[in-house]
C-alpha cells in the first residue's frame, strides 16, 4: 500500500462537505453555515454541500446508507479535491459495512 499525498489546498480547490455522523450541522444549522462562511472567506474555496450534509438529524441518523453515498459521490467525483466531514464522531462507526473500500483506494 502506498502513502497518497492529498492534493494542496489553493484558492478555489472544491471541498465536499459530507455529515458523517448525525447531528450538528441540522441541529446547529446557523453555526453550520457559519462554519462554511469562514471556510470560502479565509481560504477561497468552493464548497459543495452533499446531498444529505443538512438533512434533519432524526433522517440523518436512521440512513447510515444515505451518510455513505455522500461520501462515496465526493469520491467518484474528480472535480473535488478534498473531502471534510462536518463532524465525525460515534456514530460513525454505523457507516463502516456500507463504504465501498475499492473506490476510495483508486483515487
């Protein structure tokens, strides 16, 4: 196996916003976009929100699968250069059996 260097961060890299765990960003929604805020502001970035990155906590949290195929979509899409969970924490253990290894090794 062999050590993949991310890409450097540069001014408009396009960063995916995946929820890997359940409530933050649909409990906290104003802090959430604040967060967002500051990530275009200081670094310039395009931030693209997946799918379910700000669905309702209660949905978020009853679909593992629907976490991982945001997850999964950042990967297969070649126009992202960096992928950042909004909040990774124990519940993200739930998304294991779903993450197709394969695709995140051929990129």
């Amino acid at each position: 196996m062999t050590l993949k260097i991310p890409k450097k961060l540069q001014k408009w890299s396009k960063i995916a916003i995946v929820s890997s765990s359940w409530w933050w960003p649909g409990t906290f929604p104003y802090r959430y976009k604040n967060w967002i805020k500051q990530l275009k502001d200081q670094f310039w970035v395009e931030i693209i929100e997946m799918e379910n990155s700000m669905k309702d906590p209660e949905f978020v949290y009853n679909n593992p699968k629907k976490r991982v195929e945001d997850l999964m979509n950042a990967f297969l899409d070649s126009s992202i250069d960096w992928i950042i969970s909004s909040i990774w924490w124990d519940d993200s253990i739930r998304l294991l059996p779903y993450i197709n290894f394969d695709i995140i090794k051929r990129v």
